[in-house]
C-alpha cells in the first residue's frame, strides 16, 4: 500500500502558463534544463506556443511551494493552472451556437483530424469541421469559442477568432509571419544539411568528421526542426500520434542509431539522412504554406477592401481619423473622393459615384444621394459624401460575403469522407508496416542499419498530407474564382452537386427578364376617373412588394389626386391582391383570381389575349365586384440572356421555365431567349412540385429565381440560384447566389464546379496512386530516407499545384 502512495505521489503535476514562455523561448528551453537536473522532478513537458509548462514530481522531495518560488525567480509572471475537469454533457434542452476559429500549428492533414476527432469527442459538441488548406475550425453544439480554444489549445496548437475583419487581418499576418519564419527555417536547415550530406557521400569518415556530422545534424533536428519532436511528445503524451510523430521516430531513429558510430568506426552512421529528412520535410511545408497562402488569395483579397481607418465626423463638424473597430453605430464618417466606404451606411449630406463591383462584379457607377445606402468595402467617385453607419463588425454586408465564401471553403465535400476514413487510419498503419518492414529485412539476414533505412523510409513516404490536401485546397480556389465573378457559393456541397445538374428550372420575371417592369398600356371602363382610380390602386399595392405591383405604383404616382390608405390588405400568391380602400373593395390581379372573388372578366378576355401575344402579363383591376380597367406590363428579357441559355444547352442541360404568367407571355419570352419548356399559371406550390417531380425521375435540378416567391422551390431544388441584387447578398438562402441579375453566371458556376471537381478527382487519384505505389517501393529497399523525404514534400505540392490551376 506504502509503495503505491508514493507511485501516486510521483505522478502529481504541476502545470503553469506564463507570457514569459511565449516571448523568450530560450529562457523556458534553460529551465527545462535546469529543471531536470532536480532529483524530485521525474518529468519535464514545455510547449512555448500555448506558454505552458507542465512538471511532474515528488511533491514529499520538493514542496509546491518551493518549485513555484524557483520558477517565479526565472520566469515571473505564473499563473497555475488546474488540471482540466471532465466534461459534463450539456442539457438536452441547451442552445446551440456555431463559431469558426483560426487555428495555428498544424503541419500536416493528420493534425486537422486529430483536432477534428478531439472535438466530436467532446459531449459540448454537435458537428465539427477542420479545414487543413484554410487552416480553420468550425464548431456547432452547445460550447463557447473558449471551450473550443482550450480543446484545441490541449493538443498543442493555437486558436484564434475570426469574426470581424479586422481579426480576420490579424489571422493573416500571423499567416505571413509564419511563412517567414519557414522559410528560416528551411535556409537555415539546408545550410547546415549541405555539408552533413557531403560528408556522409565520402564514406570514410574520420572521428572529427563524424563529430562534426553530430553536431550540424544535431542543430538541424533539435534547432530548425525542433518543432517537430516537441508536438510529436507532446502528442504521444496523451497517446496520440500524427505526421509529425513519423517523422520523429524516422528522423530520430537515423540520429540515435548513428550515436554508437560516434565511438566505433565500424558502426554504420546516418546523420546525413537524418538531417536531410529534416530539411526536405522543412523544405517543403515552406513551399506548402506558401501555396496554401496562394490558395486562400480570395478570402484575402476580399478582407483588403475594408480600410483601416475611417474619417469620423464630429457634432462640431471637425474630422478625426479613427480605426476601423473604433467606429460605432450612428457614427458620421467622411468618405472622400477615390477611398474606400469604410463601412456600410446612408448617405445624409453629400453626393457621388460608388462603384459596386465588389458585389455586382460591374464596374459601373452607381450614384448616390443623400438617403442613399453605401455598402463598406466599394470605392468613392469623385465626389464626397457623409454616412451614418448602419452596421458595423462582423454585421456589415463585406463580413456577410467573407463568411460566405469562408463557410464553402470550411465545408467538406460528400467526396472527401473516404479521404478522411483513410487519413485517420494512415499514422497508425503506416507505423505498423514499418515496424514489419523492419522486422522482414532483420529475419531476411539484412544488417540492423539497413533494416532501420528502410523502415525509416516507409515511414517519410507514406504522409497523408497530399490526400488531406486534394479536396479542400481545390474547394478554396474554385469558391475563390467563383466569388470573383460575383458567384456566392454559401457550401461546399452545391459546388459537388452543380457539377451533376442535369435539368435547369428558371422563373421568368426578374430572372429571365430584368425584372423592372413598366405599364406599357392601360384601358378603363367606361366612367371611371384615372386619377380616382389610380389613388385607389396606389394605395392597395402599396402593402406588396411584387414586380408587378411596382410597375403599378408608378405608372399611379402623378396621375393620382390625393393619397388614401388601405383599410385591409391580403396578398395571394401567383394571383394578385383583394384590399379595402376608401370604403370600396379592390380586386388587382388575373383572371382566375376575379373569378374567385365573383367577378366575370370576359369584359376584358380579348384585350388581355392581345396583351398576351404581344409578351406582356394582362393585369385586371375589379372595384367593388364590377371590372374596371385592364393594364398592360411589359418586362424585357436581361441582355445576354439568349447567349446564357445557349450556353447552359452546350454544357448538356435542359432547360424549363416555370412562371406564374400566361402561358401566351411566357412563351413569348422563351421564344425570345431560347427556352423550349413552358409551364404557365403557376403557384409557388406548383413550382415546388415541378422540381420535386423532376427529381423523382432520375434527374439533378437546378432552380434560378429572385429568392422570395421561389424560396420554396429554391429550398427543395438540389442547387438553388438566387438572383441577388447588391447588399441583398449577405441574407440570401439560397446554396448559390448571383448578384448583377446575370443568369449567364449560373453558367460560369456550374462550368466552374466542373473544373473543380475534375481537379479533384485528380488530386485524389495521385494522393492515394502516390501512396498505393510508393509505399511498396519503400518497404522493398527501393527508396533511400533521404528521397522518401523529398517525394513526400513533392506529393503535398503537386496537389496544392494542380489546384492553383483553377486560378486561371
């Protein structure tokens, strides 16, 4: 019993993080030094990015007290910190939230499914995503962004937020430095690789050679590629393993099996292998970063729009530049002329040109007047104007656009699940054939040097990296282009699946059409009065916001006298308005709904059949159960429309149009565009069967419509394509959204998701061929540590490479 208490004591730890650990490393690799020279101290455990050490002692032989009091007097500045609780399961009832974190640290795609794995096996935790490519997180469940942290925080690696753009700047120069400090590394890896390298191709070593050897490659293990060993023990600690801990034991196992060479000219030595497979693998994550870096240039792209600062208007009209997270709502800022709108607003004093290619993907000015709303992120004209901020942070319309194309970046594809199964059984497998590779070569006879070669090389080449790399790295680039052409891709997923649309459903006003139509004729009964009637239709289609009932609304502003209201309103879908004004019941829309209230249109069925030849929607207009007047509206089809539907027949699709007009206009429009399939008089109902129906025999539809009559069909379609117009593009449901009312765009989308999933099926097929071929090759003695360590690095950039190509 005696025996096992003082087991128990031995195994009492002491963890502290300190500031001090973070900004002196040196400082904290001393103590560790120092510290184990203690006799109480069993063991020693210092991870300098998160500040934390960890100490484990006799706490008989040597007090709290007094270990905290040596440690106070190097570092300062402690803060112990207890050891983590078990986590309880939330309540079945708990809310639940999502939050998106940068993370830093990881090296390989065997350290994002660690992380991944972490996280689902938290109670707190609903679903969790980790991008290796865009180095991020996503989190939904009932836990906080610091609960998240500190998962990922225990495993070694760095969380940061991500919600403003401002903290979505910092996260990028992070990301920069980074890169710099590879790149450090990697020179300074290769220059004391260089001459162990020469060395070992001269065979003969004298024992000063061999020293040196020890020493340089020492520096190259422990110095440059430092990093490695520490997150492979920390790792193994909690008995877990990822790339990092393969290329330690292969790296380590070179350097500790030359060791004994040091002292016996016999024994073989493998510094120089050990050294280089430090600088290939250090090499290489450089060129990595650096084509990740490339790969994420949308997001970045996107984020340099917002300025930094902001010019804020005092009460007293004097001007103060500010940053950018210093603004608040209701602030007045100045924007000159040629800046940047620093954030979204409404213009109250002052008058210019805004160009909104940012969300339109036109380059043309759109002007603005005081009343106006500006979006943050476009760029002034040569006017200047004064805003009252209406949002700010992570609520302005260029974060809503960053979050989009960050949560299709985040996404995983349907493909990328069998990736994923390999990926988190590849370390341990790959551990195990080297083992037997070992042990094959050993009973085979071979000498225990050359046994160890190749073990150690089927270790280097087998990394998972390049599968891990294949679908996220083309995902971000394909989102990035698509974004650039004004296509808001809000999911991974409707990238996959717009590459196997086979039928296209559009609506026709205000997606084939530009959607501002115009009363291009109007017939009145005979006595009533225009400017009676027209304040009587004013005032019941002031409650809609249909197409047809602004056209309506100007065609009665100035031709009306006096302004009524309404005293009862009810919108029908598909069909029209009943609403009560002025003590007379008004009845606007077509036919079938007359018919519904009671009233005959025949009065009117040859003008609206005329209209209708002609392609424009007859609009009836009842007063008091009795026809009153007939309108005509008209509404042109976009420019380049033709050419869009064209295009999409190219690529293999059909195409339908599915509209709630007569069949007379909507054939009229087709005809003009291209489109074969005509469903008229349809319901937003009707609409959700069509698609529904469609699927049900075999196909993949596509619907493209404005997003609120066609939100249903939009919801069940298996992509959905809303035509958004500017700052509308940050609430659109739909999986894609196209802003500029382009529908040639839904081509460009759905060529572009083509490409992508081309280059991923690429990517795939090398990642798994690469590892299917090489590993064999390693295990056979056919490969060398040395270009197993090259051939690892070149397989992760071919893919990063091959992805880059959708830039083009």
């Amino acid at each position: 019993m005696k025996q096992f208490r003082v087991a128990h004591r031995l195994r009492r730890r002491l963890r502290i993080v300190s500031p001090v650990l973070v900004r002196h490393a040196e400082r904290c690799y001393l103590l560790e030094i120092l510290l184990r020279k203690q006799p109480a101290v069993r063991e020693v455990s210092v991870v300098v990015d998160i500040g934390s050490l960890t100490v484990r002692y006799d706490p008989d032989a040597l007090p709290e007290a007094r270990l905290l009091a040596t440690l106070d007097a190097i570092l300062g500045h402690l803060q112990a910190a207890p050891p983590p609780a078990p986590v309880a399961p939330p309540p079945a009832d708990a809310p639940l939230s999502e939050c998106s974190l940068s993370v830093e640290g990881m090296t390989c795609a065997s350290c994002a499914l660690l992380i991944e794995m972490k996280l689902r096996r938290d109670p707190r935790v609903r679903e969790a995503s980790v991008n290796f490519a865009a180095a991020s997180v996503n989190v939904r469940g009932a836990i906080d962004r610091a609960g998240v942290a500190e998962v990922i925080h225990r495993l070694g690696y760095a969380a940061q937020p991500m919600d403003t753009l401002a903290q979505r700047r910092q996260v990028i120069a992070r990301e920069q430095a980074r890169i710099a400090e590879a790149r450090r590394r990697s020179i300074r890896s290769a220059l004391l690789s260089a001459p162990v390298v020469l060395s070992g191709m001269l065979m003969h070593r004298s024992p000063a050679l061999r020293l040196v050897e020890f020493a340089l490659s020492s520096a190259v293990l422990f110095g440059s590629g430092g990093e490695i060993f520490r997150k492979a023990w920390q790792l193994a600690r909690q008995g877990e393993a990822n790339m990092d801990t393969l290329i330690a034991i292969g790296a380590g196992a070179a350097w500790g099996y030359s060791l004994p060479g040091l002292f016996g000219r016999r024994h073989h030595v493998y510094f120089e292998s050990a050294a280089a497979i430090c600088a290939f693998v250090l090499f290489g994550r450089y060129l990595e970063e650096r084509a990740k870096g490339k790969a994420g240039e949308a997001i970045r792209q996107l984020i340099e729009l917002q300025p930094e600062t902001a010019l804020r208007v005092a009460a007293d009209g004097a001007e103060s530049e500010v940053p950018i997270d210093d603004v608040r709502l209701g602030d007045r800022l100045r924007v000159r002329a040629g800046a940047r709108v620093p954030s979204d607003g409404i213009v109250v004093d002052g008058a210019s040109s805004v160009d909104e290619a940012m969300l339109s993907g036109e380059s043309l000015p759109v002007a603005k007047a005081p009343g106006d709303r500006v979006v943050g992120g476009c760029i002034n004209g040569n006017g200047s104007f004064v805003l009252r901020v209406t949002a700010v942070g992570a609520d302005t319309v260029l974060s809503g656009i960053v979050r989009l194309v960050d949560q299709a970046q985040g996404s995983k594809l349907p493909v990328q699940k069998l990736a994923d199964r390999i990926s988190a059984r590849f370390v341990p497998a790959v551990a195990g054939v080297a083992g037997l590779t070992f042990g094959g070569w050993a009973l085979a006879g071979a000498p225990a040097a050359t046994a160890l070669s190749h073990a150690v090389a089927v270790l280097l080449i087998a990394c998972p990296c390049a599968l891990g790399l294949a679908t996220p790295t083309a995902i971000m680039v394909g989102t990035g282009q698509a974004a650039r052409r004004g296509i808001y891709i809000r999911h991974g997923e409707a990238l996959e699946t717009a590459a196997q649309l086979t039928t296209l459903v559009f609506d026709k006003t205000g997606t084939i059409t530009a959607g501002r139509p115009t009363v291009s004729d109007a017939v009145l009964a005979a006595g009533h009065d225009e400017a009676r009637l027209a304040a009587l239709v004013s005032a019941a289609e002031s409650g809609s916001e249909h197409f047809l009932a602004r056209a309506l609304g100007d065609w009665c502003h100035g031709r009306q006298t006096g302004a009524l209201n309404a005293e009862s309103f009810a919108a029908l879908p598909g069909r029209g308005i009943v609403a009560s004004v002025g003590g007379q019941q008004l009845v606007i829309g077509n036919a079938d709904l007359l018919r519904e209230q009671g009233v005959d249109p025949a009065p009117w069925q040859e003008t609206a059949e005329r209209f209708a030849a002609q392609g424009k929607t007859p609009v009836y207009v009842a007063l008091d159960g009795v026809p009153a007047a007939i309108f005509a509206i008209a509404d042109q089809a976009r420019p380049g429309a033709r050419e869009a539907i064209a295009l999409l027949h190219r690529l293999g699709l059909q195409t339908v149009m599915a509209t709630g007009d007569l069949d007379a206009v909507a054939r009229h429009v087709a005809a003009e565009v291209g489109i074969e399939r005509v469903l008229a008089r349809l319901t937003p109902a009707d609409k959700l069967a069509l698609v529904r129906e469609l699927q049900a025999a075999g196909g993949k539809v596509g619907m493209v419509g404005d997003g609120i009559n066609d939100a249903p069909a939009l919801t069940a379609a298996d992509v959905g394509f809303a035509i958004g117009g500017g700052a509308g593009i940050a609430v659109e449901a739909a999986a894609v959204t196209l802003v500029g009312g382009d529908i040639a765009r839904v081509a460009a989308g759905i060529e572009l998701s083509r490409r992508t999933m081309a280059i991923i099926r690429q990517n795939l097929f090398w990642a798994l061929g690469y590892n299917v071929v090489a590993i064999p090759f390693a295990a056979a003695g056919r490969l060398t540590p040395m270009i197993a360590a090259a051939a690892m690095a070149m397989s992760s950039l071919s893919v990063v490479g091959n992805s880059l190509r959708l830039q083009r």
